[in-house]
C-alpha cells in the first residue's frame, strides 16, 4: 500500500483533533526552542570572548617571568623566580629574533593619580612605544609617547578613556598636567575605549607611560614581570614562542635538564583553553534543555498512548474495512513523528525568536547555531519514533472484533 | 439442515422484476463444517458445532438467533474478522480459512462491505471522507475516490451532504453514509449486523429500503444479523442459530417491501435537513 496515502491518513487524524495535536506538540515546542536558545547563549558568549582575543592579535605572545604551574613553589615573593626576566631579555628578543615584530614590557602598578582636587585610583601600566601596536590600542586624541620619551624616562602619560572622563570631566587633557605620586606628569594622548572584557572589568580604567619612567620614578625597580611580543605574523607565532624560548634559555644560562624560569605562552593557546570553558558551558546549558527535549518525548508517547485506547474504536472501523495492521502501525507512528516533527520547526522558529530577543532584553550575546538547529530536527524526529513506535504497535496489535465493541 | 433455498420469486412479485438469483447462481459463501472454539482459561467454549451454509450471488437473508447462539461468531467469520477453528470458508471461489491476518485485512477491504449497529463512523470526518476511507486502504487515486465516493452517497439518497460531519447527520443518515461505505469497493457481500438496533422504526424501514434496493436492483449479496423478527421479514431467507447450530433455514415467499410500506405511511415533515 502507497505509503503517501497513509501519511495523508494520519494527517488528516491529526487535523480532527487539533487541540490534541496542539497540546501534544507543546513539549517538544518548549524542548526545542530550549535547547537553541541555550546553546545560542553559549555560542554567543564564546564569539564574543573569541572577538576579544582576537582583537588582541592572535600572534601576541606573553613573556612572563618565573616558572609556570609549579606548585606555589618558586613563585613565592622576593624569590628569584620573579626577577628572572629583564629589559635586555626583551631588547634581546627585539634584536635577535627575525620572527618577532614589536616588543614591550609591561610593569604593573596602581597609582593614586591627581588632577587638581580630583583623584583616580587606577592602573598605571609602564610599557614602550610599541604597546599600542602589540596590544590594538588606539589614540583618540593627542598622540602615543615616542622612543625619545622611553629613552629619557619622559614623565608623560597617555590615559584610557575611564581615567580621561573622571580626571578631566568635559575638558581635553591632552597637554594637561596629572600627578602621580607628586611628579607632574604631562597627557600626552587619550585612548579609545575599549570597554569590559569577558569577565566583565573595564579595560578602559587604565593609564600608561614609558616603562623606563616607570621603573626608575614610580617604582623604583627594575622588575619586568611581564612582556609582550608580537610576531610578525600569526602564521609565524608559534615560531617565534619556540625561538622566543631558546634564546631565554641561553640568555639565562639553563643546563639542558633544568626547567624554564620564565614563562612564553602564545595567545591561540589562551583562546584555546577560553574556548574549551565556554564550549563545557554551551553543552551544560544545551543538556539541561536536552532534558526538557526528553521529557516532550515521553509526553508524545503519553498522549499517544491515551490516544489509542481513546481511538480503539476507530482502529476497530480501520481494520474491519480492510486496513492491515501494519497500515494502522505506520498510521499512528507517522502521527507521532508528523507532531515531534512540527512541533519540532516551531521550536526552532521559536528558539531563533529568544536567540534574537535575548540580546535586547539581556544584554548577553547570542549565536545561532546552525548545528542546534539540524541536531534539534534530527533528534524530535528520533523523539518521535522512538516514542511512538511502542503506542504504535499497541494499536496495530489490536483485535478487530474487540475494537469494535470497545466502548 | 443446509439445504439452499433459492427461490424463484418472480411469479411472486411480478412487479419485482430487475434482478432475481437463479437456483444456478454463483455461490459468495460457502461454509463446510465450520468449528470454533473459544479457549477461556481452562474452558473450551463450542461456539459454532459445525456449520454448513451456502450463500449465492444476489440473496438477501436474515440471520436470526439468540444472543450465545452463535450468530456474531458466524458473522465475524464470514467477515474474515475472525478464523474457523476447523472446517472450510470459500468466499468468491477462495478458500479464506486459513488466512493470515494481512491477508484477511485484504480481503475485507476488497470482498466485503459491514455495516454495523452503531454507524462506525469515523467522528469529526465528512461523509464524503468516511466513504473514501475503504477505497483509501485499497489504494485508489483521488479523483477514483470522489468520484465514486460521490456516487455511492448519491446511491443511499445523501446528494449535498458529502461535506456534513457524523454528528450534523440524524441516525438514519449516518446509516446511509455506513451503507454507502460498505458500497464502494463493489464487495463480493454486504454484512449488515444489527443496522437498525440504533434506529426509530421509521428510519429502520428507510435504511431496508436502501437494502432491498442494492439487493433487486444491483444484485448485491447480502447478509443481515438481526434480533428482531419483523425485520428478518424483509429478507427472502431467513437462517435461525440456537447453540451454535442452524435450527431452521427458510426461504420467504412473500418478503415484506419496505418502499410500498414507506408510501403507505402518513408523510411526515422532513425531520433531518435543518440542522
């Protein structure tokens, strides 16, 4: 028997009772639209912490000083560790090493900046002329400091956009005067905003000046606790770490069987292991709605079910007119599959809807996902299947006789 | 006991005059020692004692019998609903005793029309779907379908109403719409058990006016399960069970004619069209 006459059949039981079908479809409806919402939340999240690392420059490479992960052991303070890393390492690298680009260091420190009787707590990083190169940064107004500023530890200052609007409210502070730690230091530029980061805090909250300045009339220091490199190209990244390494180990005389005192980690592998957090995120939230994906299913097989004992009579009429079980079996798992199946498609219209309406009422980033989508349609129709085969065969294994005299 | 009675009838009902089975008609059903037993727990329960019948193209008869009789076995198993225990079934030339239950579905769908007590209709579908449904199972095309969907409501009086569902038609239509389902595969017999148990004495001579009809006019085989004595006068042979045997087999000489009975009848206003 042609199998389009009894997917018209099942269809137009379905049509006779569209409440029914309505309520039945509801689950999966719910399940679906969960799931692609959820994972679009995911999805989203991840293309945005992805977004941010990438416009960090994938082939940024971070030179710390001292070991990494061993245990708390050498990383304690005023331990050795720490001071492992030098300008000359950097200048060095900058020198030597034809796959590298543009180096910085970078020395941290929070400083209480003053501009008349308004103050600011905030960071003050010490980096070279290359900073905004290796980090994406760039000038709103006024300009960057130079090599010239490096070299003479010039007391200038380029600040982010957070510190510019609390210090200068309503003014241009470039060629203006901040204090920091009672020397006149003079702005030289404004950066752009950059705004939060993925975890939320402001990178805008920031201020920078000539390393060299830094070290010698803020801190007092030598210290480099970190440095960034930028290789020429991302092709060229993970060249240059392994160069990068090489020339640290010389440079601090390491026997072959002694470990790294310095660290070199490359940007891919940070977005990696960001990506792996998000990822584990995305198939959290998409198996929770999973679950509700499940529960529709066994709220076809229940309705299903319900329903054969409901239609007993009328698979009594089918059979005694001549309808082989085995039409009635497909009957009623067609059924099944048409409601996961529809249900189904309005889950993804409505998922798609949240996935879009999300970003508007809560701010958070979504991304559809194709793979949700195609996975969502896949497994309803396995909802269905696999849910209504059983009431299915409970049907096609009816009696006729007793069928017809159900009542 | 199993004598056939096919009698000619036209010196009868000179005014009869379309069809009448000849003593040499085809046989539809013939049964041979039919045996069935129903096993319930530890009971053996002798529903049928050997059953012999020959039903031939063109009769009407009127099966008739007590309630543990063994009248709805037979009809389940000349309905090849159900199976014989022993014995042989020959509908239209094959042996159908031994089918599977695909096969049987089969030969229901082509071979035999049912009309049952309470219409068996399928709810919140038109007339004209519920007729299609038959012709859906033995895989014809659309326009086949309405077509002869059409014609069979036409045949039992339901021109207009193909679109009406079961439950805007009165019991007598519903009927008719069962009738013209049974119709439209053009089966070998009709199996009409109990049609008009459910109907008002009036609508039951109605729906035995479409029978005598279908039978003299299209020679359409036909078998009637019925409690009531007066109803089996409108057959031309009437087959009494009691305990699982036939105790009488008679023929009618003169059945009763429900179209002269329905003229005869105060006219009354049409009750069933303004719904």
């Amino acid at each position: 028997m042609n199998p389009l006459i009894i997917v018209r059949i099942a269809i137009r039981a379905l049509v006779r009772n569209k409440m029914r079908a309505a309520l039945t479809m509801l689950g999966i409806i719910i399940g679906v639209a969960s799931v692609i919402a959820m994972v679009s939340i995911g999805q989203g999240a991840q293309a945005s912490v992805q977004a941010q690392i990438e416009s960090m420059g994938t082939n940024l490479l971070f030179v710390r000083a001292g070991a990494q992960n061993l245990g708390g052991v050498r990383s304690g303070t005023g331990d050795t560790g720490t001071n492992t890393l030098t300008i000359e390492d950097l200048e060095a690298i900058r020198r030597e090493i034809p796959s590298v680009a543009m180096v910085t260091p970078s020395i941290n420190t929070r400083s209480q900046l003053v501009v008349g009787n308004l103050n600011w707590n905030g960071s003050l990083q010490g980096v070279s002329e290359e900073f905004p190169g290796i980090r994406k940064w760039s000038i709103q107004s006024g300009e960057f400091f130079t090599a010239a500023d490096v070299r003479i530890a010039a007391r200038v200052i380029v600040l982010g956009a957070t510190i510019a609007e609390n210090l200068f409210p309503g003014t241009d502070p470039v060629g203006q005067t901040v204090r920091v730690q009672n020397l006149p230091f003079r702005v030289s530029g404004v950066l752009a905003g950059k705004g939060e980061d993925p975890q939320g805090r402001d990178q805008d909250d920031i201020a920078f000046a000539p390393y060299t300045t830094v070290q010698k009339k803020v801190l007092g220091s030598t210290r480099v606790q970190i440095g960034f490199v930028s290789a020429i190209s991302p092709a060229a990244t993970y060249t240059a770490q392994a160069q990068v390494t090489e020339l640290l180990r010389q440079r601090h005389q390491l026997g072959p069987n002694e470990p790294n005192d310095f660290t070199v980690r490359n940007m891919t592998d940070i977005a990696e292991a960001a990506n792996e957090t998000n990822s584990i995120m995305t198939l959290l939230l998409g198996s929770i709605a999973g679950v509700s994906l499940l529960v529709g299913g066994i709220g076809i097989m229940n309705i299903m079910l319900v329903s054969v004992t409901e239609r007993t009579r009328e698979i009594g009429i089918r059979m005694a007119i001549g309808a082989r079980s085995s039409a009635v079996k497909t009957q009623f798992l067609i059924e099944s599959i048409v409601l996961s199946l529809t249900g189904g498609f309005i889950g993804i219209m409505l998922g798609i809807v949240a996935s879009l309406l999300i970003p508007m009422m809560l701010g958070w980033p979504t991304l559809v996902s194709t793979a949700a989508i195609i996975g969502s349609v896949i497994f309803s129709a396995a909802v269905g299947i696999f849910f209504g085969y059983y009431p299915a065969q409970k049907a096609a294994s009816l009696d006729p006789i007793d069928a017809l005299r159900y009542e | 006991m199993s004598a056939t009675l096919t009698v000619d009838q036209q010196e009868l009902h000179p005014n009869m005059p379309v069809f009448v089975p000849q003593r040499e008609a085809r046989p539809v059903i013939e049964l041979d020692h039919i045996h069935k037993v129903y096993t319930m727990g530890d009971v053996e329960v002798h529903a049928l004692r050997g059953i012999s019948l020959t039903i031939r193209e063109g009769e009407f008869i009127a099966i008739m019998g007590a309630s543990g009789s063994g009248k709805s076995t037979m009809m389940n198993i000349v309905g090849c609903l159900d199976r014989p225990t022993r014995g042989t079934y020959i509908l239209d030339g094959d042996n159908v005793s031994e089918l599977s239950k695909d096969a049987r579905a089969d030969i229901r769908c082509q071979k035999i029309g049912f009309v049952f007590q309470g219409f068996n209709l399928l709810s919140r579908t038109s007339a004209l779907e519920n007729v299609e449904l038959p012709m859906l199972y033995a895989g014809l095309d659309t326009a086949e379908r309405h077509r002869r969907a059409g014609e069979a409501l036409a045949s039992v009086g339901l021109e207009g109403r193909e679109d009406s569902h079961p439950n805007q038609l009165s019991g007598g239509q519903q009927q008719r719409v069962a009738i013209a389902r049974s119709l439209v595969n053009d089966p070998a017999l009709i199996l009409a058990d109990e049609p008009t148990g459910n109907l008002d004495s009036r609508t039951a001579i109605e729906v035995m006016e479409i029978f005598q009809r279908l039978n003299r006019e299209r020679g359409i085989t036909l078998i009637l399960v019925t409690h009531e004595p007066d109803i089996a006068q409108y057959a031309k042979r009437v087959v009494i069970f009691k305990d699982g045997k036939i105790k009488k087999d008679y023929a009618i000489d003169d059945p009763r004619d429900a179209a002269e009975e329905l003229r005869l009848l105060p006219p009354v206003e049409e009750e069933d069209d303004d719904d």
